[in-house]
C-alpha cells in the first residue's frame, strides 16, 4: 500500500537557518505529492505541490521537487522565520483520482526561535 | 469566502452522547472526506463520498456514520460518544480539472473533547 515517511522532530531552528524536511514514499503506480502546514491551534492549509516527476512546487519561499528516482519530496526554504513555525506534513495522493484521499505522513513539528 | 467550512469548531460533550459535525464546501467538488486527527497529530482517513458513492475505511467504528444530503455538504454524526473519540476532525473535499487539479481541500478542523 502507498505510505509517507517523514522526519518527525521536533525540529528546532535559529532565525534565518536552512530548512530541509525529509520526506520519502512509498506508492503503487505516480501518485501526486503535497506538503500542507499546520499552524497552532488552525486547520490544514496547502503549502505546495507536485503532479508529476520533476516537478518542483513552491510557495511562501518554501520548494520542494518530486524526486521518482529517489521517492522522495524534500521540503526547503533558505531563511525560516518565526512565524514558519508550525506542523508540516508530507502526503501522497495517487494519480488515479477518486474517492481515495490522501496518506500522510505523521508530521515534522517545526519550531523557529528568534 | 470560506471554502470548506466545518460546525462546530469546539465541542465538548459527555461520554455516552450523540453529536454531529456539519461540513458545506461551496467549491463545486465531487468528493469530500473526513479525517481524523488523533493527539499525536497523525491524520488518517474516515471516509469519503464520491458522487452518492460512500468508501468506509474498515477500521472506523460503526457508530460514526457520514450523511450527505447533497453533494455539498458531508456532515459526520456519533453515536455514542467514547472518551477515545476525543481529537480533531477535518472535512475536506477535491474536485477535478485543470483548476482544481489534484489538491485535496481542508476545512479548519472541529476540535472534540469527550468528557
């Protein structure tokens, strides 16, 4: 079955630090990637995502591109802010649409101080 | 505009009770979903609900029960109310074509607290 493995920290940064959130899947078949956030006490919110190999999304200074050879959708940013703290979660939809939803990973809690 | 938007966004509730959680999305999509957020923040999928087609995902008690009235609303009723039940609940819903592409959409979570 399709699965989302992603660091799950909590990950603790110093302003301006280099970001990276590992994320690798497993999927039958080329699922669509996602990465969604989660700010304290909000619901999900889309961050970026890729529809197919190669692919990079990006949003709000966050990238991450769709790696087939590696199964993996790594999450960048060049300069976190304290306001980028937050849960991120990996999730991998597959192609084929449909009632099947989204997997996601167990989520990367990020925390950015000052 | 909201575009999935969820009732109640708190609840707190005795063990033994019935409850409902009401969802509307005004974004024309096809399917729409539940999700569950445990306290660990791990999300998994209830149901979804394609156009009058229901997919239960098997390890859902049977005292959760979705109903849609229509294709825009998916509201998510309990029987029964145990103290594990406590988390939170998203709706969500997906459309397709070019605009909507692949993107799931969530509403902004109905925070459940069994007593």
């Amino acid at each position: 079955g399709n699965s989302v493995t992603q660091m799950e920290g909590p990950v603790t940064l110093s302003e301006e630090a280099f970001l990276t959130i590992n994320c690798t899947y497993t999927a039958t078949g080329y699922p669509s990637l996602f990465w969604y956030v989660q700010y304290p006490g909000e619901g999900l919110q889309l961050l970026l995502k890729a529809t197919k190999a190669d692919d990079k999304g990006s949003n709000k200074g966050f990238e991450a591109t769709y790696r087939k050879e590696t199964t993996s959708f790594h999450l960048e940013k060049g300069s976190v802010q304290v306001s980028d703290s937050a849960v991120y979660f990996c999730a991998l939809r597959y192609s084929g649409g449909g009632a099947d939803g989204l997997t996601f990973g167990k989520g990367t809690h990020l925390i950015i101080q000052p | 505009d909201t575009a999935v938007s969820q009732t109640p966004k708190y609840l707190v509730t005795q063990m033994g009770n019935d409850k409902s959680i009401k969802c509307e999305q005004n974004l024309g999509h096809d399917t729409m979903y539940w999700y569950k957020q445990d306290s660990k923040k791990f999300l998994k999928i209830m149901f979804s609900y394609n156009n009058k087609e229901l997919i239960i995902n098997e390890t859902v008690p049977n005292r959760f029960s979705p109903k849609s009235p229509d294709k825009a609303h998916l509201n998510l009723h309990i029987n029964s109310l145990e103290l594990g039940d406590s988390a939170v609940y998203f709706c969500a819903s997906s459309g397709r074509g070019e605009l909507s592409g692949n993107t799931i959409y969530f509403g902004e979570g109905s925070w459940l607290t069994v007593v």
